[in-house]
C-alpha cells in the first residue's frame, strides 16, 4: 500500500521513506506471473490478451508466445506493446490495487537458456514449447507508468526503471504480515497509538511491508460512527531480510510501550 496519508495531530513529523515508483514498479514485475499484452492490429486498434510470463533480471519480461496467436501476427507487424500486471484484479476495491504498464518494444528472445526458468514457473506451457509455432519474446520496457492506488501514480523512465531493484522482502512479506495480524495485532494498535498519535486506534491491520517500512490500517469508534485511517511507519533504517524486520518490530514495541507508559 503506497497511498500517502497525512499524520494524526501532533508533533510534526518527516515523511516516512518509501519505495520509489521505480522500486515499485520493478517489485511488482518480479511477483508476477500473468498480465495483459497490449500490440497493434492490422487497422492500427489495440488489441489484449491474456498472456503467461517471467520476470527477468533487469525488469524485461520474457514470454512463450505461438504464430497462430493474433497478439503474435500483430507484434511481427510492429513491435511496440505494451503489458499490464496488478496486484488483484479480482479485488471489490480494485480501484486501490498496485498495477503496472511497461510500455516498450517485442522482440523474439534467441537464448534458449531462459526456458527452464520459464518452464519452472509456468509447467503447464512444457505440454506445447516444444512445437514448431510457440517461440520466446522478450519485452524490453523504454518507460513504465506506475498506479499504487488512489492519488500515487507516476512514468518512471528506461534508466531509473532499470537502475531500480525488487524489494528483497517481497518473497517474506505475506507470511510476515499474516503473522504480525495473527499474533501481534495488539502491538499494531499500539503502534497507531504511540507512534503516529491515532488515540482513538482500537484495531490495525497490517496492509503492506517493504524494507523502508509498512502500512496500517487503523480502525476505531462505534460501528454507526467506524472510523478508519491508513498510517505508514517508517523503519530506522532499510531492512533486507525477515532477521531485520523482527529486530525492527521488537524496536517499535519498546518504543510504543515506552510512549504509552506501559
């Protein structure tokens, strides 16, 4: 969750760091294992697809494609595309999900040496790679336009897409934020509480997490009158594992008890 939300009264505070559209960009790539392919018909109209793909290192995105397939007749007319990936297209709220163009150009991929990885990770395509019509293409993005949700968005250009890297917590983090919602929801309460002055915090989810941080949402009041608000709390310093979000999260804790005189 990027969206950025003003703090509760209070002390000012700085802005607390986080991923860069580029950072984001490139962490939603690498978690991605399907999007929708954009090419050009032969009349000049866009025309999607459903398509299967690899993250490649770098932020290109390697497909298996077939000459049978229209996106395939169209991209030999022209090599420019497009491809969307997002977080859940299937979400009440998809309006607020993570989501990714890269716009770039098509190319066939002559390394064979990509296919296991591709094969890995979609086994399924093993049953048809081998037929005389599926090939390997590579898209290679010249700009990017990031959607983190309502009102953080952004183009992120070729150089700064490239230079970026995936979050290194994007692996661990589901399982990390199931566990600080399962068994320490009372220290995110406190954290709202004590950390970024929401006194009225009575339930806080765990939204999202990268290595700068995380977001809550907080929740309080009668349930005619809910109130909700989404936080972001920044770490001391970035963290890369899951060893350096638990040192992070015991930090918090002694800091909110020890603000709340607990």
């Amino acid at each position: 969750m990027l969206d950025p939300q003003p703090h509760a009264k209070g002390p000012p505070r700085p802005d607390p760091k986080r991923p860069s559209y580029a950072e984001a960009a490139r962490t939603l790539l690498a978690g991605s294992r399907h999007g929708v392919l954009a090419t050009s018909d032969a009349r000049g109209y866009p025309y999607t697809s459903v398509v299967e793909l690899l993250p490649l290192e770098g932020g290109d995105a390697l497909f298996l494609l077939s000459d049978l397939a229209e996106h395939t007749k169209n991209l030999k007319r022209d090599p420019k595309a497009s491809l969307l990936v997002a977080t859940d297209l299937e979400s009440e709220r998809v309006l607020a999900q993570a989501r990714l163009s890269l716009i770039g150009v098509l190319e066939p991929e002559p390394d064979p040496a990509l296919l296991p990885a591709y094969l890995e990770l979609h086994p399924s395509a093993a049953a048809y790679s081998g037929f005389a019509d599926f090939h390997r293409y590579r898209l290679r993005p010249q700009r990017a336009f990031y959607i983190g949700g309502f009102g953080r968005m952004g183009w992120v250009d070729a150089e700064a897409y490239r230079r970026a890297e995936p979050d290194p917590l994007r692996r661990a983090a589901p399982a990390i934020l199931a566990h600080m919602n399962g068994d320490h929801a009372h220290n995110l309460v406190a954290y709202a509480r004590a950390l970024v002055g929401v006194s009225w915090a009575a339930r806080a989810t765990m939204l999202g997490l990268d290595r700068y941080g995380f977001d809550l949402e907080v929740r309080g009041g009668a349930d005619e009158e809910e109130r909700v608000k989404t936080v972001r709390l920044a770490f001391e310093r970035p963290v890369n594992d899951p060893r350096g979000v638990r040192d992070e999260m015991v930090r918090l804790a002694a800091a909110a008890r020890a603000a709340l005189g607990a």
